[in-house]
C-alpha cells in the first residue's frame, strides 16, 4: 500500500468506532467485589439512615426543657431511672425531671430530646443526678434520616465506586449492586523486533511492553484483559491470533503493524476476514498518527503504533469516549507553560496534574516523543483542537486524568 488509506480527524473516529461498539450490558455484583466498578443505574437509599434517634456521646438522655438554666452554681437535679441498652430499644419513656444513662450510639428512650456528655454531671447516690450545663433539643444527637433519608440518592449512573462508597451502601444493607458488564479486551503485540520481557534483547530487538501497558489500562477502566502471545511479522500466525481473539473479546487492540511499509500485512489480513470493514487507516492526531480501526462483524480490532508511548497515549485519548463509562472525566486545570501545535491536527499532550493554591495545575510533561520516562510522569492529557495553534501558560483548560 504505501500510504495511509482513510485518514479522518480524531472525532469522526470516534464516531465510526462508538457506531460499531455493542454497548455493555448490567450485571449484579457483590458488594465485597465491587470497588472499581461503575454503576449501570442510579441508587437511591433504601432506609433512613441512622433508622433512630441516636445519641453521639456517653452521658444522660434527658428533655432538653428539664435543664434549661442549669449551671455549675445552680445545677439541675434529674431522677435517674436506669440505663439504654446498647444494640436495643429502651423499653421505658422518660418524663419531665427523669434522666436515663446512654452510650454513644445508643437510641434515645421516647420523651427525651438531648443527650448531656457525662463531663457536665455527677452521679449523687442511686437515683439522683446533677447537671451543670444545659442542654438544647437535639443536643448530641442524630435524629433519624439525618444521615441520609429514605429515597435519597445516592451514586448517580456512571460512578466509579470507591471504598467509601462500598463502606456506605453496607451500611444501608446493600449486598448486590448493578454494575456495567466490563468489555472482554483481546490484547496482541506483533513485530519480529518483539521479544518477551524476560528475554534481554539483542541489538535491534525491544521488549514487548505494550501488552503489559494496554493490559493494565484495560483493567483500570474496570474492564478485562487478555494478553495473548507475541506474532512476528507472518501473515497466516496473525490471522490465527486475531481470529482467537474475535472469538473471545469484545475488542481486540493489536499493537503494531499499523503503520506504512512492511507491516501493511496487518490491514490485508483483518481485512481478509468476513464482513471486515475498514472504519479508518490513520488519525490526523500526535501522537498516534498510524492508528487504524476495523470492524468485523460485531467485534472490533483497533490498530495501535508499535511505540510503547503511542500506543499507550492513544489508548488513554480513545478509552475516554470508548470504554469510560464515568462521568465528570475531566478537570479544569491553570497551564505552567505555553505549548505550541500545529494546525490541521489534534495534538494529545502528556501532563502532570496537581492541585495548587485553591486550584488545579497542569505542567506539559515536554520532551523528545517516545521518552517512557515522561508518560510514567505524567497522570493526565490535554486534547489541543487542530482549528488551535497551542495553549498559553496560565490559562485554563480540560485536563483528561488516567
């Protein structure tokens, strides 16, 4: 071939690649093996939360009313009645003038309102109790629903769960929760240049990163990842690998062979396959000029650069519209420096992001293109638009995190 076929903008990509993605089905996922994952639909709390009134210190619960104008001069005088059990509801009321001993997170008995800290009385003899400080109704405590309320939402569609989340949904009593079924991603590196990373490489040879790399974004995004073994530069041993993988992925990202030259076998044979349709040959982007898509039948093979930096950069810029089911995937960060682009293309830029005073920053990770060093610096990208000519340090814009 020689020459790139279809090339078309980073958008139109896009496009033609989500138009031939299956979406992602639901699935029921135990909480216990949930972090990481992204919900398919919106949870809405079951209960109230705490489902009583409950104090937040050890002391006395009283009618707040009872102690008004107590101090340690003139302290008020309560009838102790006996104790909350912890991990069960009293049994008793109290009335005007009556106390009851509660623990921290015990409920409060009907007729009380406030919980004294047991710092501002004294016990005097077995039924007589002193308060020095006066309470104010709902004093110490948390009232029922105060927490969260029944039916109140909690985690919107598309969130990322986290511990905290997980801590809060089993507190709830939500064992199961519907999650996005993650793609199944076939990953293959191919090249005669490619050895196993356990291999030293001889003079011309390189390790074979990419298929560690892609496979741990792969799982990042919550979905699952399949390394399959490395392909030298033979037609029939591709075919054979890709036709592995359409068998048992989703997607299929083969790193590789997707440039000019001599790997143009790569586009001839995924499109030797049944109902292979070319969706593009080259992306007016840097990096990752040489990347291709193809659909065959209901799967789809993405063509990534060889580079290990390429490959990475571009499955990080496409995985953003493709396989992150999140929302709120960007953030607004300051620029530390200009950068320059040229026009006519999109340009991707590596940074690290960090928050500054009151505000995020974004430093462009700079250098000669290929260096691993920058991308394992760098947490996020910025998208420059290929109608701009760069960015000017100091303003603000979108920064993509991975």
């Amino acid at each position: 071939m020689g020459e790139f076929l279809q090339v078309v903008s980073y958008e139109e990509a896009i496009v033609r690649l989500k138009s031939r993605l299956k979406r992602p089905g639901e699935e029921q996922c135990p909480l216990g093996r949930s972090r990481g994952r992204i919900l398919s639909r919106a949870i809405a709390s079951p209960e109230d939360m705490p489902g009583f009134n409950r104090s937040t210190v050890d002391g006395y619960a009283v009618n707040a009313l009872d102690s008004f104008g107590a101090s340690e001069s003139l302290p008020a005088f309560f009838q102790y009645i006996g104790a909350v059990p912890m991990g069960a509801a009293p049994d008793f009321s109290i009335s005007s003038g009556q106390c009851a001993w509660i623990p921290t997170g015990g409920m409060l008995p009907a007729g009380s309102d406030a919980a004294i800290m047991v710092e501002y009385t004294e016990r005097l003899g077995d039924d007589t109790i002193l308060v020095y400080r006066p309470g104010s109704p709902g004093e110490n405590v948390m009232r029922k629903g105060e927490d969260i309320s029944r039916d109140a939402d909690l985690f919107a569609e598309g969130h990322l769960l986290r511990p905290q989340d997980i801590g809060l949904l089993a507190s709830l009593g939500i064992s199961r929760v519907p999650v996005i079924k993650p793609y199944l991603v076939g990953i293959i590196s191919s090249g005669d240049e490619m050895v196993p990373i356990e291999m030293p490489p001889n003079p011309g040879q390189v390790r074979d990163v990419n298929s560690y790399s892609l496979a741990a974004a792969v799982e990042e995004r919550g979905h699952r990842a399949q390394i399959y073994p490395l392909v030298r530069d033979d037609a029939d041993q591709l075919k054979r690998m890709v036709a592995q993988s359409l068998e048992q992925n989703d997607i299929t990202l083969l790193s590789g062979g997707s440039s000019v030259g001599i790997a143009d076998l790569t586009l001839d044979v995924l499109l030797s396959f049944e109902e292979a349709q070319l969706l593009f040959h080259g992306l007016a982007v840097k990096p990752g000029k040489p990347t291709m898509g193809v659909s065959i039948k209901d799967r789809l093979v993405i063509g990534l650069p060889g580079h290990p930096v390429s490959a990475l950069m571009m499955f990080n810029v496409l995985s953003h519209q493709l396989l992150d089911s999140r929302r709120n995937l960007h953030v607004h960060a300051r620029l530390t420096q200009n950068i320059a682009s040229q026009p006519g293309r999109d340009d991707f830029v590596p940074v690290y992001l960090s928050e500054g005073a009151g505000h995020w920053e974004a430093r462009p990770l700079l250098g000669k293109s290929g260096l691993m060093s920058i991308l394992a610096q760098a947490n996020g990208f910025i998208h420059i638009k290929a109608v701009d000519q760069g960015l000017k340090g100091g303003e603000v814009c979108r920064v993509y995190p991975f």
